[in-house]
C-alpha cells in the first residue's frame, strides 16, 4: 500500500483543507493513537486543590513516625518519579488526599496511575491503581 498516495486532503472552494480521507487500512492503523490523542486534549487536567494541601500540612504537624518524611514520589506503573512532589517541575504528581493517619495519594499525571503511600511507624508501604483504559 502506498499511504502517501493513497491520504486525499479535501478543501473548500478557497483551497483551505477541512478534512483528511484515509483508507480504511490505514485508519485501522492510526486510529488508537488519534483517539488518545484526543481524550489527551478534551481531558480535564488533576489540579492540586487547596485540600488535600491543608490536610498535607497536618499530616507533617502530626508526624511521629521513626523516620523523618521523604517527599519522593515513584509510580511503578510508568515509572514516573520525583525527589520532591511538592517542588518538581511541571508537577509530576498531584497530592489528592492526605490525612494525619499516614496516608498520601496521589494522581501520576504521566500514566494516570493513582500511588499511594502508606506511612507506618518504621517504614512506608507503597500501592498503585493503574489507570483505567
Ligand atoms: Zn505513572
């Protein structure tokens, strides 16, 4: 199959293109990757809301833990990762939720993967939830 051949531009009488046809082959091919990048560019991006930061603020003043906190982020779904959550460029990871009990989660902006420390006494256990398809 020759693709290049085979793309039709359709334009308006002013010779402006206002679609592409594609063979139906070819769309087979390319179609998984437009519709991502289509839900990437209609998806609502995960802010970091004033919440789950005031419970974060807690969550410190209430430390009691043997250790002291490490604000490292890892998301062992895409391998994603951060020294410090909190002052990472293009904010990697977005805190959702904090409570004083020792739990942090947090939304991985690369895969969408929902990472979750758990703080005990002597040591951080870590879970994830990869993202729905
Ligand atoms: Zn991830």
């Amino acid at each position: 199959m020759s693709a290049k051949n085979d793309i039709r531009y359709l334009a308006d009488t002013s010779g402006n293109i206002e679609a592409v046809l594609l063979p139906w082959a070819l769309w087979e091919k390319v179609e998984p990757q437009i519709k991502k990048l289509l839900r990437e560019a209609t998806a609502t991006p995960v802010e970091q809301r004033p919440g789950p930061l005031k419970s974060f603020e807690e969550f410190l003043h209430f430390w009691n833990f043997k250790y002291a906190y490490d604000p490292a982020v890892h998301c062992p779904h895409c391998a994603a990762s951060c020294a410090d959550w909190r002052v990472a460029e293009g904010q990697p990871f977005v805190l959702t939720n904090a409570n004083i009990g020792g739990l942090l989660v947090f939304h991985c902006r690369e895969c969408g993967s929902t990472v979750r420390q758990k703080h005990f006494r002597d040591h951080v256990a870590l879970e994830h939830t990869p993202p729905t398809p």
